[in-house]
C-alpha cells in the first residue's frame, strides 16, 4: 500500500462513526499481533532448519573428507555426495533467508506520533482514521515479509527433499551397476 492509498482509506474513515472505528482499530490491532505471532513462529522454523541442515552439511562434507583422507575407495559415490552437498547447501542458504531480520510493523503507537494531533486539537475521530490506515498498510507490509519468508522456505525444503531423494537414487544406481556387473551384492 502506498502513502496516496493509505492517505485516501484515512480519509474514507474519518466518516465512519466511532463505534466503526474502534471496531475497526480493534481488529487492525488483533491481525497484527497474529501476523507478529506468526512471523516469530516462521522466524523459528527456518532458524531450526538451518541449524539442522548446516549440521547435516557438516557430517557429510566431514565424513566424506575422513573417507578421502584415508584413500578409502568412494568412486562413483563422490557424484551423489555431490549432488546432497550442491542440495543442503542450497537449501541452507534460502533457509537462512527466510530466517534473516526483516523489517515488521506492529500493533500499538509510540505516544510521541501523538504530539501533532494533540497540538494542532486533530478530532479523535480523524486521528483513530489516521492510525487505522497506518495499521492497513502495516498488516499489508507483513503480508509482504511473511510471503517472502515462506517462499525462501519452501525453496529450502523442496531443495532438501530433491537432495536427498537425488542421493537416494544416485547410490541405489550405483549399488544396482556394481551388483551387474560383479553378480553380488555385497
């Protein structure tokens, strides 16, 4: 919402009649406390999955190095430890987006964005309008934020999805080649 549209909604406020506007304050204030809620939750899902999944990257790329230190033979593996590193990483790093601090708009005022009303005697009314336009362009802002976040999520988890079923696939191809043309399996 731009500053013209949130000018104009205070204006069409100011004609509503003051149990409207109270009502409406009241629910503006109740949707942002849920958006805020909601985005602390969201903050919390993508903090945990990329501190998960920068602790699976760690064991993987750890274990894979420890392997190649010790000339153990991974041949063909290295292709889908590979593809599961180039994945996590992938998705570590969108998780990490959607967990990165954004900026969020909440309900309530600073009593100080009070002291123009106060000194120019601004009708109630028309100060309630003022605010509730500013809390229709906030919730619209978090709107904005939390779509973003869950974007960068659902990146981060499909990503990590598509890495491990590609590994998935990549070692049953190679353990079914090897079982071919040796006739074991193990």
């Amino acid at each position: 919402m731009t500053d013209e549209e949130r000018r104009k909604l205070a204006e069409a406020f100011k004609t509503a009649d003051m149990e409207t506007l109270k009502e409406i304050m009241r629910e503006a204030e109740s949707f942002l406390a849920a958006q805020l809620t909601a985005g602390l939750a969201s903050d919390q899902r993508a903090i945990n999955t990329a501190v998960y999944l920068a602790a699976i990257l760690a064991a993987v790329v750890g274990g894979t190095a420890t392997l190649i230190s010790v000339h153990a033979p991974l041949g063909w593996h290295l292709l889908g430890v590979g593809w599961l590193v180039a994945c996590l990483t992938f998705a570590l790093v969108h998780a990490a987006r959607a967990a990165r601090p954004t900026p969020f708009n909440y309900p309530g005022n600073n009593p100080a964005k009070w002291e123009p009303d106060v000194r120019e005697q601004r009708p109630l009314r028309d100060s309630l309008a003022g605010q509730a336009a500013i809390y229709a362009q906030g919730i619209r802002s978090n709107v904005d934020c939390l779509n973003d976040a869950h974007s960068y999520m659902k990146l981060a988890l499909t990503a990590g999805v598509v890495g491990v079923l590609g590994f998935a696939l990549i070692e049953f191809m190679i353990v079914m080649s090897t079982v071919a043309t040796t006739g074991n399996l193990f």
